[in-house]
C-alpha cells in the first residue's frame, strides 16, 4: 500500500503513541510534526482512514486507533533457519509474531528480525525444530552467545558463538553436528525463541 511520506510521519507518530499507551489528540499530531492547521492533521488522518490504517470517534479528544492492518507490534517471520547443517535463508516473509507475545524493552520492531527454526542441532539448548527465533539484529555477540551467522556460501545458521585461542568458530548444541570453523559473519543475536503448541 502506498503512503506519501508524509502520511507515513503521521502513522508513525500515531504508531509510537498508541504503543506508549496515549494516543495523540490532533494538536499534539500537528505540534510534533509541524503543521499549522489542525486542518491538514484532519486530512491528513481521513487519507489514513480511506486507506484502513486508522480509525476515530469524532466526538473524544484521544479516539484515533490503529486497525489491525496498521498493527505495529508484529515481527515479520523473514524465513527459515536451519539449526542443523547450514542452508540457505531467503528473506520471504512467511507470518507475523505478535510482539505482545515478547518482552523486547526498549527494542524498536526494526531491530528485530523472525526465523523460523529447522532442524535439531540446538536441541541441547532448548530450541526445538519449529521454533520461532527471535533475532536482534547486530554484527557482533560474545563468546557462548547463540547468533544467527551468514557463512560464506550465503548460508544461514543458528549456533552459540565459541571463541579458542581468540579465533571464533561455530557450536551446535547437539553432539552430532561438528563445530563449524568456516568464514562466517554475525548478523543477529538470539534474544527469545517462541513455541506454540
């Protein structure tokens, strides 16, 4: 769906107040974004309505809502990762994790990334095949944290980063994977992983 760059400031701002629990009024919309009329903020959010992002009661001060299509606390789950041998990863995106189901802090839903996991290298630490991974994205970790590492064929892998004699490697947390001591590159960090039953 198509938003012009200033309709998506708008979602934004609205996204970022709905998730702190106080939705904006249309003064505080056109006071942050800077526009002079709280005309403009009006049309602005029927342009917003048409498009089946929001929603309002015309007669309360904080009635804008976000729709379900407009939703800002889901994770996009990008692909597969093995947690066996490695194989590739392709970043089509296969579902959503509700956020609610997360604790995340103070992460924004663009530090965050969703793997779903196959294979059984990992079983030792708890993480089963069909598991949702969920991967805080970041170019490094530290010795024993388990990561999501890009290997040099472009395949993706979930393994607990190991250190010997100051030179990192690869550990599946199941002894019948070997270690992997190839090239690889840190793309995420492992900070929960999901399981529905």
């Amino acid at each position: 769906m198509f938003l012009t760059p200033k309709q998506e400031k708008v979602l934004n701002f609205i996204r970022k107040r709905v998730g702190e629990r106080l939705p904006p009024t249309i003064r505080e919309i056109g006071e942050d974004l800077g526009f002079k009329s709280t005309g403009t903020v009006r049309d602005y959010l029927k342009a917003l309505m048409q498009k089946g992002l929001v929603r309002r009661m015309n007669n309360k001060s904080r009635s804008i809502e976000l729709t379900q299509r407009a939703s800002f606390n889901k994770i996009p789950i990008i692909g597969t990762i093995m947690a066996g041998k490695p194989n590739l990863a392709y970043e089509e995106i296969q579902g959503y994790v509700d956020a609610d189901d997360l604790f995340l802090g103070r992460l924004g839903f663009d530090d965050v990334f969703a793997l779903r996991v196959k294979g059984d290298s990992m079983i030792d630490a708890g993480i089963l095949d069909g598991d949702v991974a969920i991967i805080k994205k970041r170019p490094d970790a530290n010795n024993n944290d388990i990561v999501a590492a890009l290997l040099d064929n472009n395949e993706v892998t979930l393994k607990r980063l190991r250190s010997k004699a100051g030179k990192f490697h690869l550990e599946a947390a199941n002894a019948n994977y070997p270690p992997i001591f190839e090239e690889f590159k840190v793309i995420g960090k492992l900070i929960t992983v999901i399981r529905k039953y």
